[in-house]
C-alpha cells in the first residue's frame, strides 16, 4: 500500500470517529437516552410477586442494619481501652 493511501485512511477514520463521538455527546445532551415513561411502565407491568419480593428484601436490607447497629452498640459497650 502506498504511503499516501494510509494517511488518507487514518485522517477518514479519524474524521467519521469525531463524528460519532459528537453524535453521542449531542445525544446525552438533549436527553435521547431519557426514559420517562420507566417508572410509571414498571408499575404497571409489575406483579403481585414482584412487589412483595421487594417488601421482603426492603425488610431484610432493614433487619441487617439493625443487627450491625446493635452488634457496634454492643462493642462499644464492652470497650475497654488498654493499659
């Protein structure tokens, strides 16, 4: 291959690759990605046993705070610094 022609290829290249890269920055920018219909669509399609494995992780995500919380209570009442 000539030399010219692999200059010609990488300046193309580059160039469409500048152009897909503003393409996706435009894009982000003026919300092409935004689902506003998401969550209004996910309770409606959402059923029964869904929400209540929610409820139920809800619960357990809230049980192991509380056990951490009164594991640290119980180390900081059994604290004694050394001597």
């Amino acid at each position: 291959m000539s030399e010219d022609i692999v200059i010609l290829m990488i300046g193309v290249s580059t160039f469409l690759g500048a152009i897909g890269l503003g393409a996706l920055i435009w894009a982000v920018k003026t919300g092409q990605f935004d689902d506003h219909n998401k969550f209004t669509d996910a309770v409606r399609h959402d059923n029964e046993e869904d929400l209540q494995d929610a409820a139920m992780m809800a619960a357990k995500k809230k049980a192991y705070k509380e056990k951490i919380r009164q594991e640290r209570l119980e180390k900081e009442k059994n604290y004694r610094p050394a001597d």
